[in-house]
C-alpha cells in the first residue's frame, strides 16, 4: 500500500493505522497547495479534489475519505483490535465515533473557517460548537482512557490527529480536563511516535 499525506494534516489518522497494523506501506509526500507529489507528479492526476490522504492499494487503485481508509485499514489487520470484528458492538462503536470525529470536528477546523478574511462572528460561532464538541469527548473519557472497546483503536488515531490541530485555531485543550491526558497517552503509543517522526511532528 501507499499513503499519500502531508505532515499533520489528517493523512496522520491513517499513517499511525498502517503503522499499528503492522501492514507494509510507503509514503510519498504531497504538497497540497502547489499541488505536487514528492515524485514530482501532478497530485491531480491522483486525486482530481486534491486533498490528502489517498490509499493506493498493491492492485494499483486508489481511495479516499479518513473515516473509510482507516475502517480498511484496521479489516486488513483484524489481530490488530484497531477495528473490531463486524456485528459487534464495539465495532458499532468505533464507527459512531468515525463519524463523530468527520462530520462532527474534522471539518469544523476547515481553513476557510479560519480565514483572515472569515467574519469574527462566524470564527467565533465555529469554535463554540468546536469547543461542546471537545466537551463531549471530553466527558465520554472520564469512565475510560480510549473512544471504546476499551483499546485504542482507529477512533482514537482519527481524534489524536484532530484534536492536534486545536491550537492552530487559538483553542487550548488545556480547559478540558481528560483530553491532555489523552492525547499523551495516544503520543506514548510506539506506533504513533513512529508515524510523528516520520512526519517530522516530533524530535527523535
Ligand atoms: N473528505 C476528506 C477530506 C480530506 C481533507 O480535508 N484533507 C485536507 C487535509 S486535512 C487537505 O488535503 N486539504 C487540501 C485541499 O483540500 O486542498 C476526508 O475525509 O478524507
């Protein structure tokens, strides 16, 4: 498999998938606004909406969108507990917090909501819905350490990566009481230390 990423955008989610799955993979770097990959391909001729990350498979066809990249991800190592086994409870669970972290976070941190030319009033509306968002993670940790399943899984890989970007946008995660703890215990994790480095997120 390859991964086509770019250092901390949510490409990250599924670079510490493939790297907790224990699956062999490449990476090849893009840059999104120049629209290039390190090859030097026309990253449009990969993906015509030219956003990150894409999954090419070894029978050469390629595939979008986090939340289904990392579902394929963790089926492909099912040893791995990154996605439980289908019809299962956990399973359920895992995919109700996939959907929570894209539709609910992931794209609430969209650069054009945070645009200079974006009103105050709309980047303010964008971070009181991000932030009873947060609360809502936060709050569903206090009886656990991980999304569910009671092991980290590809949820907690898709919130660690998106939850990073908090800062970014002027939100400290520092107000929420478990997510710190969270996120340290996700960053302690050798695969995702592993798929930092490699991005350049982290000193070795
Ligand atoms: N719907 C896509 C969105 C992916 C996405 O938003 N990618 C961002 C990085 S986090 C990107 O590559 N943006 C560059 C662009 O859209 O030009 C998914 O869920 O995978």
């Amino acid at each position: 498999m390859k991964l086509y990423f770019s250092p901390a955008y949510c490409s990250l989610a599924v670079h510490i998938a493939l790297r907790a799955s224990g699956q062999p993979f490449t990476l090849t770097r893009v840059d999104t606004v120049a629209a290039r990959a390190e090859d030097g391909t026309d990253f449009r001729t990969i993906n015509p909406r030219g956003y990150v990350p894409v999954l090419e498979l070894d029978d050469g066809s390629r595939h979008t969108e986090v939340a289904a990249l990392l579902q394929h991800v963790g089926d492909a190592a099912p040893d791995s507990g990154l996605m439980p086994p289908s019809g299962s409870r956990e399973r359920f669970e895992v995919l109700q917090w996939l959907t929570f972290i894209s539709s609910e976070l992931h794209k609430s941190f969209s650069p054009w909501l945070f645009h200079q030319d974006t009103a105050d009033s709309t980047r303010s509306a964008v971070k009181q819905k991000i932030r009873q968002r947060l609360r809502d993670l936060d709050d569903h940790l206090a009886a656990r350490d991980w999304l569910a399943g009671g092991r980290f899984t590809v949820a907690d890989a898709y919130a660690f990566t998106i939850l990073r970007w908090a800062p970014m946008v002027g939100m400290s995660l520092g107000d929420f009481p478990r997510l710190p703890a969270y996120l340290g215990r996700i960053a302690a994790l050798p695969a995702v230390h592993a798929a930092l480095l490699a991005e350049g997120l982290v000193r070795a």
